[in-house]
C-alpha cells in the first residue's frame, strides 16, 4: 500500500449536511502519536459501551497500531476529540484472490454532537484517504446503514452460523462410494488415514497452533481461501494475531490446509467455533472430529462457518441449522483495480458495456467495458466506443452488490441496476455469483 499523509480537513461554515446546529470550524486529521488516546477511549465507551479490565491492555495496543499506520481519524472541535473513525488494514479475497482491504470501524461521535454533520465528514476524510492509499475495497459492518450508503457502501454479504448437537459429529458419514477420492491423497474422504499419531483423521500437519503461528495461520488461510474460491473472506496482518492466539482458554489447530479455532461458551454447555477453515475432506473431518471430541461435556457447537461449509453433508441427519447473523457492507473504492485484483470463475467469457454512476469517487464513473475470460476480468474506458446496445447502469451501491454476488435481476428489482437486458443479467451473474461471506469481525 502507498502511504500518504492523510490532510487535515477543516470543516466550512456551511454545513456538510444534516439537522441541529450547522457544522463549523471542526477540524478532522489523523490521530497521531501525541493525542491523548484516553479521550479516544472515552468516545468508544460512551458509542459501544465498557471495555472490560481483561480487555484494555489488547485495546491500547490495537489503538496506538492502527494511530501508527495513520488509520484512525479524529474530528476535533476547538482542540476536543468529538468524533473518530478508523480502519483495520486487511485483505480481502474474492473468488480465491487477494486484495487490500480497509476495513472500517470505530465509526463514532460523542452523543452531544450526533445529528450535525461530523459523521458525515469523518466518513467522506475517511474513504478518501483509504482512496488515496489505493485500496481497491473497503468493507464495514453496519450499526446503521443509511450513513454509509450515502457514500456507496452496499450490504454485500453475511456471517453464517451453525448449530450442530454435538453427538452429530461424533458419528460423520463416509463418502459416498467407491472411487471417489480427492486429488492429492492426504487421507481420502473416509475419515481414515494415517496422520499424525494420535490425531484423528489424516490431515497433513495437524497439530496445536501457538502465539508465535500468526504468519502460518494467515498463509493456511490465504490457501484455503484461493483453493475454495471463496468470495469475501478477510486476512489480516500477522501480528494482530497474537493477543488472540495467547489467550488461554482460546483453542487454535492448524493443519498444512486448514485451521479450527475455539473456546468454551455457556460455562461449558456449548463449544463455540470462531473459525474453521479446511481445504480437504481429511482435514475438515480431523477439525470437526477435534469438536466432536467434546461432546461429553458440551451439548452443542456453535460456529462461525462459510455458507458452504461441509459440515451439512457429513452429518447422518439433517441437524446442522445454519443462518445469516450479520450482514456486511462494501464499497468499490477504485473500480477497474477491484475487477482486476478480483477471480472469476474460469469458464467464464463475457463482455458487457457498464455504465458507472459514482459522483463521491468519480474516477469511477463513466463508459466501461468489463471483460471477463480465463478467470481475471478487466474494466477499460469505452466513453468513446460506438455501440446500440443499451449498456448496463449502475451506482456505487449496484456496484458494490453486483461486485459480492447478488444476482442482477435482484439489484434491478432494488433500483440498483438498469439497462442491458437478460442476456448480460446472465452473464453477469455467471461472473460474480456468489454468497459472499466473512468470518471475522471487526
Ligand atoms: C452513527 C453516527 C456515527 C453518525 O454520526 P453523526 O455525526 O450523528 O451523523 P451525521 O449528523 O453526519 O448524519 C449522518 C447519518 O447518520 C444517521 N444518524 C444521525 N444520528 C444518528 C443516530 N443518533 N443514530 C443512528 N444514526 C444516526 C442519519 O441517518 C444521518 O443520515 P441522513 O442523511 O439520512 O440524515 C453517530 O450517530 C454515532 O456515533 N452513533 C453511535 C455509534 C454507532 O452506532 N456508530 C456506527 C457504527 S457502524
């Protein structure tokens, strides 16, 4: 990523928007290394409530990385800290290809001075600088909805989470018949094998994950992730990882192409997943047999899964319910960089005229053909190409949810797509269809 120092914005006497007294003299610049970042504790607990004593010394640390990466912005008035927004620097995979990823948080402004604007303008010094720093996405989770479609994020995707009885996964059923084995042949989808001793299955280099694995565990994640061609998971920077992995009643196997983290939940009625990623047959039943070892104390398990994760298929009965918890938005931050950075599936050829509407990033706005063929795409400039068709019309919003997999029909029900006709619908869903996930919070 380029860094570039974000400028400092001083407010205009009009106001940026909005009802209560206009906005004025309000100053919104990074936070840097001598503000007092008790004030920025203070606003976080009066928008998301207490930080808990076990929690703080992680919170500091989080805060003053993030203040040295110059990713939290402070919106100041006459000096006071009112308002602050930051984001995490991560990557973002869509269809098994990495990007960066600004993911936003921490969006929040002292109770006394919400309704006049500083949201507003903390959110537009916000995505500009993720901008200028040239990431091609940023993706957020929602509290509230309406102040970030103003600048083009679109709900996108969920986090799925599934609770299966433990005594389900005691007993998972063998693969279907003979002959069908993975490619590669570390165990085969039996459930047999021969891994390491005294680990169940045959899942190539099981074993117990320690603080010191934040670099392997986002490399197996990143593998498992393009393997499974998955749309819209995130990584994030190795070290963030540690705090968490040192946790001692956290709970982190990692595999050469899987990882399981979890703890106990409900004193110990239920085990609750935070992650579970496994690239192979051999390595998804060594994880969820791992889980199912606990079924003697823990009732249930609760996890935070891909949508399609296998689980569904492996258990004798229909006992894994699975549903949406949280929805996620996205914004297209730098269009043609995000269809190049993003995979496609393979067999898809397509070539359709867009039409970009986006007047809070309007280097994206414009004639576009987008080209998809042997798993890239590319979006090159057509404001001058001779064409009858009608091209397809998008916003920002229309965008960002065609981007994560809504099918097209649907967004043209939702006033977010226009033009083009059924054919380019299909080919448009053959390219970006999916059910776009993540699996962490932020
Ligand atoms: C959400 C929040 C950051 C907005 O900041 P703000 O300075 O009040 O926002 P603005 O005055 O610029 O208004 C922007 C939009 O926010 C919404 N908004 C304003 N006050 C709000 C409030 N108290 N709660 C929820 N949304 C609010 C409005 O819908 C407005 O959009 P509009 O154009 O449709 O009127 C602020 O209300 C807040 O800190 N809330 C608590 C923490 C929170 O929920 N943060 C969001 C985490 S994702």
């Amino acid at each position: 990523m380029c860094r570039t120092s974000t400028p400092t914005t001083t407010c205009p006497t009009t106001s940026w928007k909005s009802s209560g007294e206009p906005l004025t003299g309000i100053q919104i610049r990074p936070l840097g290394p001598g503000d007092d970042i008790d004030a920025e504790l203070d606003l976080r607990r009066r928008a998301f409530g207490p930080v808990g004593a076990a929690h703080l010394a992680a919170w500091h640390a989080s805060v003053r990385h993030s203040i040295d990466q110059g990713a939290i912005l402070g919106a100041f008035d006459d000096g006071r800290l009112i308002g602050s927004a930051r984001y995490h620097v991560m990557r973002q995979w869509w269809h098994g290809r990495a990007m960066p990823m600004a993911g936003v948080a921490g969006v929040k402004v002292a109770p006394e001075h919400r309704g006049r604007g500083v949201g507003t303008a903390m959110m537009a010094a916000l995505l500009a600088d993720v901008a200028d720093r040239g990431y091609p996405v940023s993706a957020l989770y929602p509290a509230t909805v309406p102040l970030y479609r103003t600048f083009g994020w679109e709900i996108a995707g969920g986090t799925y989470q599934a609770v299966v009885p433990s005594r389900s996964l005691a007993a998972l059923i063998p693969a279907d018949a003979a002959g069908i084995t993975e490619r590669g042949g570390s165990g085969g989808g039996t459930g047999g094998g021969s891994g390491e001793r005294g680990w169940p299955g045959g899942a190539a280099g099981l074993r117990r994950a320690t603080a010191d694995d934040g670099p392997a565990i986002v490399a197996v994640k990143g593998r498992v992730h393009e393997a499974l061609r998955h749309c819209g998971p995130n990584t994030r920077e190795p070290q963030e990882l540690r705090d968490w992995l040192d946790k001692p009643d956290h709970f982190c196997y990692l595999a050469a192409d899987g990882f399981l983290s979890y703890r106990w939940a409900k004193g110990t009625e239920e085990v609750a997943v935070d992650e579970l990623l496994a690239a192979s047959a051999a390595t998804a039943r060594a994880l969820w047999q791992i889980l199912a070892s606990h079924a003697s104390m823990a009732g249930q398990v609760r996890a935070c899964l891909p949508p399609d994760d296998t689980v569904q298929w492996l258990t004798r009965e229909s006992d894994v319910q699975l549903r949406r918890t949280n929805a996620w938005m996205l914004r297209i931050v730098d269009a043609p960089a995000a269809i190049a950075a993003r995979g496609f599936p393979a067999g898809v050829t397509l070539s359709v005229l867009v039409e970009i509407a986006d007047p809070v990033r309007p280097a994206n706005s414009g004639r576009w053909r987008l080209e998809v063929a042997g798993g890239g795409g590319s979006l090159r400039r057509a404001d001058t190409e001779a064409t009858v068709v009608d091209p397809v019309r998008l916003g920002a919003r229309g965008l960002a949810a065609l981007f994560a997999g809504a099918p097209a029909g649907a967004l043209r029900l939702a006033g977010l797509l226009a033009g083009g006709d059924c054919g380019t619908d299909d080919g448009l869903d053959a390219a970006f269809g999916a059910a776009a996930f993540l699996l962490d919070t932020w």
